[in-house]
C-alpha cells in the first residue's frame, strides 16, 4: 500500500517524501523493534513535549551545538 501512494509522485525530491522518510526512520513503531521506533532504538528521546515533529528538530541543534 505505501509503495502505491510514492509511485504517483512526479518527482523524487519534494518535501512529501523526505517528511515520510522522516516519519518512518523517527516516529512509527516498528514491528520488528517490538513497537519501538527506531529512534528509542537508537536512544533518541523525542518525548520532550507532546509533538515528535518539533523535537526533531530540537535535539538535532542540541546535539550540534554541544558537538562545537
């Protein structure tokens, strides 16, 4: 089913599929991680507020502002 929904894009570069990307490898439970999404796999926690979309981004300029 999800294959169906990306073959009608025109285009490979667009914001849809990097926010589905996004979406996949950070926020949906996985069921081969026991429910988990990859990003509690990987220790990531997006559980800052209430919305994981926005933390993203948030952790992402922690994580670099603590790397200079």
């Amino acid at each position: 089913m999800e294959k169906k929904v990306i073959r009608g894009l025109k285009t490979e570069n667009t914001p849809i599929t990097i926010g589905h990307m996004i979406y996949h490898n950070f926020i949906r439970p996985h069921m081969g991680l026991d429910s988990k999404t990859p990003a509690e796999e990987a220790r990531i926690d997006l559980n800052l507020s209430s919305n994981k979309w926005l933390d993203l981004p948030k952790r992402s300029l922690e994580f670099h502002r603590n790397q200079l």
